[in-house]
C-alpha cells in the first residue's frame, strides 16, 4: 500500500458505509479518530463525515490487526512503519514478535485456568455434597493467587501463573 493510499481523503463513503463496508462500529471508527488510528475525514457542509479509500484501507488494517489481537499501541507503531517508504520489516517483525510472546503467553494461562476450572468441576462431584468445592474455592481469597488444586489448604507458594510475564493480568 502506497503512502498516498493511507492519506487519500477524498469524500465517498459515509460513517454507516464505512461502518458495513469494515465492520467496524460507528463509535469505534470515531474513537479510533480521537486516538489518531484514522485520520479525520473531509466533511460535508452538512458536516458529515465523508471517508475515502485510504480511511477504508487504514480501517480494514486496524481492524485485522485488532483480530489478531494486536494493542492499539502496536498497530500504531505497525501504521507509522508502514508510511515509511523503506517499510522496515524487521521493525514490523519486532513488533509481531513480541506480540506473539504475548500471545504464548496468553495460551498457557488459558491452558493452566482450563486445568483449574476442570479441577473445580470435577471436586463438585454430581452436585449433591451439601457444601460445594466450586463455590469456596471462588469464596477463598487465596484461591486467585495460585492454583486452585490449593483451595481450602495451605497458601500457595508460588505467583499465580495467571499474571502474564510483564506484570500484567492476563
């Protein structure tokens, strides 16, 4: 894609077409205005937003990129690599790659709370103990900060594998 395919404001489309034609919300589409995702379009006299193909390329990227799962902060970087006319593809591979640690990431927390979970279901038996595993493991505040095999025993010894690497929830 050309730079001048990303800057082409030239009025076609209304919000609501852009909106069917993407996929993407109306109040998404104008919040990614705000943030400076999408550049603001040429408006009628009416004052209407008017959107041109380089607004419906742009749009069609974040939204992919949103699909993959990308932060608004990584397809920002992704869009500003992609105006450069070297088009730099080990930054663009840096940024994917780092992405995908995340993803990883994401993957084995997913993978350690469906053990858990399983785990809960299971103690839960067919349903008739008159106190029910599930629901004091969710009551016990020790349950959250490791695995849920601990619940109701000793605190847990170690973080909870559901914090991502950088610190974040995951």
């Amino acid at each position: 894609m050309d730079k001048g395919a990303l800057q082409d404001t030239a009025p076609r489309l209304a919000i609501g077409a852009l909106s069917r034609r993407t996929g993407v919300n109306i109040e998404t589409v104008r919040y990614y205005e705000r943030i400076g995702l999408l550049p603001s379009p040429a408006r009628s006299e009416g004052g209407h937003r008017l959107y041109g193909r380089g607004h419906l390329m742009r749009l069609n990227f974040v939204r992919r990129s949103r699909e993959l799962g990308f932060t608004l902060d990584e397809i920002k970087a992704l869009l500003e690599l992609a105006e450069k006319r070297d088009r730099p593809c080990a930054e663009a591979r840096e940024v994917a790659a780092g992405h995908l640690s995340d993803v990883r990431a994401k993957i084995s927390d997913l993978r350690t709370m469906e053990r858990v979970l399983a785990d809960m279901v299971a103690r839960c038996a067919n349903g008739s103990t008159p106190e029910c595993p599930l629901i004091e493991a969710l009551f016990d505040p020790t349950s959250g900060k490791g695995n849920a095999h601990t619940a109701g025993r000793a605190k847990p010894k170690r973080p909870s594998p559901l914090v991502s690497r950088r610190g974040r929830s995951g």
